[in-house]
C-alpha cells in the first residue's frame, strides 16, 4: 500500500517537475470587463467607458524548478465598441508556480508584455505601441499526467501610446476570470 502511494504521488508529482516542457493555451473570452479612461500629457480628458473584448493567450515554457515554469507568452487580442475596432499583439515573460503534488494544484502567475496595435474608427487607422503586465491566480486540474484544465482570475494593466505623439495614452486595467488547458512533456 505504501509503495502505491508513493508511485502514485510521483507520478502526480512529474507533472510539474524541473526539466519539464509547457505549453499553454487561455481565453478572456467574453467575461472580460475593462475600465478605461484617457489622458493626454498626463491629465485625464474624455470619458471613460466599458469594453468588451476577445483574446487567446498561448505560452510556451520550461520548468526551472520544481513547480516553477519560465515561458514566453503572446497575447493577441480583438475588441469592438460600436463603430471602433482594435487588434493588438503582445509578447514576454511569464512565471507560473504550482503549489501541492495532487492532481489538483492552486498557482500564482505574473507577465509582462510589449507589442504593437492597430485602431480604426471607421474614418482613420492609428499604429500604437502597447505594453502591460498582469497577476492572477487560479487552479490546475490535471486530467490526467499531461493535461490540465485552468481555470483563474487576475487583475491586468496595459498601457496605449501613440507612436506619432507620446503624451497621448490610454490606460486600461480591470479584472478577467480565463480558463483553458495546459500541456506537459
């Protein structure tokens, strides 16, 4: 009996063990609500208002320790409000640690991420710089030893500048509930 035990915590344990691999895929899907509001020259102008968008988030990563994974991640993501469309790409550094050895594992996670956007209103196309990071938090529930469903919630903030006049920013931030699946060999 003691001997299963121990081949079975193993075994649950390898799922996130040092020198592993990591492949990620979540969504905001459409739980995202985000705050905005605007800023030139640092003072806040306009009104704010509320958006719903769409995004997928893939990582790759490796295992740099026990429960700890290093990987990259993009961020590509479409929003509409009325006549305004807007796609932007991100990339950069995530951490991820899982706690625990069961096949359900709670985890923190923090990235941050640089990249470029692309507005239009319909009239005009604005290119824009973007950069932002996000926490959250969340659980794994491993499926079996190389998949696992995530599901998580995390606080995000990003900034919008316009290439052609940087005291022209918009900040977003807000909370987003993501799930999607993970991949381990």
């Amino acid at each position: 009996m003691l001997l299963s035990l121990l081949v079975l915590t193993t075994v649950m344990y390898a799922q996130t063990e040092k020198g592993k691999w990591y492949v990620s895929g979540s969504s905001d899907l459409s739980f995202s609500s985000v705050t905005s509001k605007f800023e030139y020259d640092g003072e806040e102008v306009g009104e704010g208002s509320d958006i719903s968008q769409f995004n997928i988030k893939p990582s790759i990563g490796y295992f740099i320790a026990d429960g700890l994974v290093l990987a990259l991640s993009l961020d590509v993501e479409t929003s509409k409000q009325d006549d305004y469309k807007s796609n932007s790409f991100m990339v950069g550094p995530m951490l991820k640690y899982y706690f625990g050895s069961s096949n359900v594992k709670p985890f923190i996670q923090g990235d941050i991420m640089f990249g470029s956007q692309t507005e239009d209103d319909g009239v005009d196309e604005a290119k824009l710089k973007t950069s932002g990071w996000d926490l959250g938090g969340g659980v794994a529930i491993f499926v079996n030893e190389y998949i696992s469903v995530d599901l998580g919630l995390g606080y995000a903030r990003g900034s919008i500048t316009n290439k052609d006049d940087d005291k022209q920013k918009m900040i977003v931030k807000g909370l987003a509930f993501n799930g999607g699946f993970s991949l381990y060999f």
